[in-house]
C-alpha cells in the first residue's frame, strides 16, 4: 500500500496542472494580502477564492487521473493485491498530493500573514474540502465508465456545492419566509462542505454580525465547541461515505 502511495504521489506533485494550481494558490495568496490594508480582509478575500477553486480543481484533476489511470489499475488489480488496498492507496495518494499542494500554494502565505486561530482554521478547513471533494470525485468516476460523462458529472456536482445549492436555499426562504426556518438551517448546511466551511470561518472572523438574526443562531451553535466538533464530524462523514460506497463499487465492478 506505501508503494502505490508514493507511486500515485510522486507521479501526481510533477504533474504540470499540479504544479500550476500550486503556484497559483501562492501567487493569488500574496496578492490578497498584499492588496489589502488589513490582514483580515486580506484573508476573507481568500476564503471566496478558496472556496471556489480548491473544490474545483480538486474534483476536475482527481476525476481526470482516475480515467487516465484505467491501465495502471488493471494491471494492480491482476497482482496479488486487495481491491480495497488498489483504491484506498489511490485515494490516499491524491488527497495528500491535493493537500500538500494546498498547504504550499495557500497554507505558507497564510502563515506568513495571519499566524493564528482563524488562519489555522482556513487551512484546515481548505485541506478538508480538497479531501472531499478529491473523495467525491472518485465516487463519481467509478460510477461512470465513460470518461466524458464522469468529467461532466464531476463538473455538475461542483456546480451544485458552489453555487445552485445557495439559490436552492435562497428560493426555500423566500417561499417558507413567514416559519421560522432559522433552526432547520442548520440542519441543511450539513448538507454542503464549502458551506459548512464557508461558515465556520466566517463566524470566527466576527462577521456574524453582519448576518442578521441567522447569523446571530449559527454563532450560537456553531461558535461554541459542540457546534465545532458537530462540524468536523460532518466534514469527516463528507470523506468516509463517498470513500465507502466508491470502494464498495470499485471491489464489485468489471474491469
């Protein structure tokens, strides 16, 4: 398992789109905290950028090397090896590969410029998405054996988590504005990581306070340590049930 995860590894960090999403992130990085007078906003202008391109590249790039590794799969899976083992290690190898990478690119700026709770948090919560979404993408490419269709439905599920799950939210509130639907809320945001983290961060910058009266019922449950650890349980579950069910797959299915 260690040598398919340094294979998968090594091969994915002298990727050139790799290389470039990296220098990217860095490039961007110190050029929000360099824009801006304050630290701070300097760091919320990144969380937007994160929250977009992270999930992005890491579901496009991660979908892509699963179909282009058809060959070198098959010819793990006519070894002595676990099927389980084949996947897992891959798994593994892209999620640490996406993560050091992001760890480069946005993690050292960040430290640099915002060495703290918050700027910890950002870096935790942009290594948990690269995560889930390198997970969601592996679910989505053995479930789909044409190469073409699995990029589109990795691009769609992208779209969703980015943008439609918030207009979906917005035109629920909109229609049910006369119940209180402050409570289930919290409930529907477990429902989407780059939300879940988007919130996370922004009510440990103090920026619920611009969030109205919702605001003010998130910061009650998500600012106190339950709400956190609630948090990090459901980021972790966004990792283990596509890793389950995309394992579960890939052992039943005919290569």
């Amino acid at each position: 398992m260690k040598k398919i995860i340094k294979y998968v590894m090594t091969d994915i960090l002298r990727n050139r789109i790799v290389l470039l999403y990296t220098a990217s992130l860095f490039i961007i990085s110190f050029s929000m905290f360099s824009l801006e007078d304050n630290n701070s906003k300097g760091l919320l202008s990144l969380l937007n950028i994160i929250l977009i391109f992270v999930p992005l590249v890491s579901i496009i790039f991660s979908t892509i090397y699963v179909y282009n590794s058809a060959e070198f799969i098959e010819l793990l899976v006519s070894q002595p090896l676990k099927r389980k083992t084949i996947w897992l290690s891959l798994f593994t190898g892209l999620a640490s590969s996406l993560s050091l990478s992001f760890i480069i690119g946005a993690g050292i700026p960040v430290i640099i410029y915002q060495a703290n709770t918050i700027g910890f948090m950002m870096i935790g919560m942009g290594i948990l998405l690269s995560i889930i979404f390198v997970a969601i993408a592996m679910l989505a490419a053995v479930k789909t054996r044409d190469k073409a269709k699995g990029i589109g439905v990795a691009i769609l599920l992208w779209l969703y988590f980015s943008l439609l799950f918030d207009g979906l939210i917005l035109f629920l509130l909109f229609q049910f504005a006369d119940y209180p639907l402050e409570k289930p809320m919290i409930v529907v945001t477990a429902l989407n990581p780059v939300d879940l983290g988007r919130i996370m961060i922004l009510l440990h910058m103090d920026v619920s306070a611009m969030m109205g009266y919702t605001g003010a019922i998130f910061k009650d449950f998500f600012g106190t340590y339950t709400g956190m650890i609630f948090s990090f349980g459901i980021m972790l579950l966004w990792i283990a049930v596509p890793v389950w069910f995309s394992t579960r797959k890939f052992n039943r299915k005919d290569l």
